[in-house]
C-alpha cells in the first residue's frame, strides 16, 4: 500500500488556525441557511416524511425489542435522574439497592457527592 502525503505543515501558527476555524463557522452558516431554504420546499418536506415513515416502520420491532431488553434500566435511569435533579441522590441510594446495582452495571456511576452523571 503506497503511503500519502499530505501538504499539513507540523506545526500551525495561530493565524493558520483562525482562518481554518472562521472558514469552517462561514461554511457551516452556509449550509444551515441552504438547509432552511430547501426545508420550506413542499416537495422537499413531502420526500422527508415518507423517509422518516419508511425508517420508523423498518425499525418499529428492532426498537420495541432494544425498549423490552433494557427495559429495567431505562427505568433505573430515569428514575435516578429525577432524584439527582432534586438533589436527593443520596435517599435514591438508600431506597433502591437494586436500581442502584443495575445501574452500576451498565456503567453508569453513581455516588452520594455526584452532581453530574
């Protein structure tokens, strides 16, 4: 396999960078703007709904199954989240051992000082 060269310098000044990241601010402006110009087409938006009604029908049963095997921690989860916004993680803690295990399973770590999960 042939290697690439690219013409990046190593090292970039400040400058180099400024430029880079107003060129990409300009860029993305203009494809927000494209973005909202084609949106107010008919046909456009006619083309979106039968995209995102062909995409829900195709994945209806795939994302039902995902909801019934996580169902538990779904529901763990959100039911942590309410008590962390009402600052009451720690009675969360106290009351359900369980959630707090199948929480802790997937990963997500919960501690009676935690502000932010």
């Amino acid at each position: 396999m042939a290697s690439v060269s690219t013409n990046i310098p190593s090292q970039m000044t400040d400058e180099d960078i400024k430029k880079m990241v107003d060129f990409y601010k300009k860029q993305k402006e203009r494809d927000r703007k494209r973005y909202e110009k084609r949106r107010q087409n008919p046909e456009f938006m006619e083309r979106n709904r039968q995209r995102a009604r062909a995409h829900y029908q195709a994945n209806k049963e795939a994302k039902k199954l995902k909801y019934e095997n996580n169902r538990d921690f779904i529901g763990s989860r959100a039911h942590f989240y309410y008590y962390r916004n009402n600052n009451r993680v720690d009675e969360f803690i106290e009351k359900f051992p369980k959630k707090v295990s199948i929480l802790e399973n997937y990963g997500l770590i919960i501690s009676s000082s935690s502000s932010s999960v």
